[in-house]
C-alpha cells in the first residue's frame, strides 16, 4: 500500500511537533509545504549513489567523502547551515526513518544517514569539509 501525501504529512507533523518549535517549522516550510516533504531530485540520486558506496566502498572512501560534501550541502542548504536546526532536522528524519509508512515511501535508511555521517566526520579529519560550528 502506497501511503498518501496526507499520511505523509500526518506523520511529519507529529514527529516534527516533538523536536521543532514554531519558528524551526517556519524555517523549513516553503510555499506552505515542509522542505522536508517537498519532492527534489537531488534526494533520489544521493540515495542511490548512497546505496552503491555502502555495498562498495568504506565511509573513509575518497567517493564516500565526496557524497558526505554534497550530501551536507543540500542539508546546509536545507538548514540555512544552522547548526542546531540541522541537529533538529537530523532527529526528524531519523524518526521519520523509523516509522514504517515513512520508511515504505523513501529510499532513506537510518542506516544510510550513519554511513553518510561517518563518511562526514572523514571528510572533516581529511581536511576537505570545515568543522561545523557548535
């Protein structure tokens, strides 16, 4: 069963509740809609390229660390590069990740975000990302 876009929206709203305040939701709706539930092509194709690596490669890969960059970027970009906000957005999506409607209609893992989070910290040891504030 394909989850619907209310379903969808139910779901995030509920997770979102118990780790955004008002304004972090402010900051990641556009045109009305959660950035987080807003379809963009990019997601699909680091998944997958995600998928590939995790099969293929160690988060310490040079392939792995250039997915982690872009990876972050699009969340940074998400984020506004907030430091606490992409924390927050980390937490929604873990639980989203979890829950199994959600899971039914991504190509997202928790699993997936811990090999692009190792491949991140690599990245950063290696030199080619900044440390984020904290």
């Amino acid at each position: 069963m394909t989850a619907k876009p209310n379903q969808l929206n139910e779901i995030y709203d509920n997770i979102a509740a118990k780790h955004l305040t008002d304004k972090d939701r402010t900051a990641l709706t556009r045109d009305g809609v959660p950035i987080l539930l807003q379809p963009d092509p990019v997601w699909p194709k680091l998944h997958e390229e995600a998928s590939r690596l995790m099969a293929t490669s160690d988060p310490d890969s040079i392939e792995a660390m250039d997915l982690a960059k872009r990876w972050m970027q699009k969340v940074f970009e998400t984020t506004g590069g907030d430091p606490d906000l992409t924390q927050k957005v980390r937490d929604v999506t873990r639980a989203l990740n979890d829950n199994p409607t959600f899971q039914a209609a991504t190509t997202a893992s928790n699993s997936m975000t811990e090999f692009v989070e190792q491949a991140y910290a690599a990245a950063i040891k290696a030199g080619l990302m900044d440390r984020p504030e904290v």
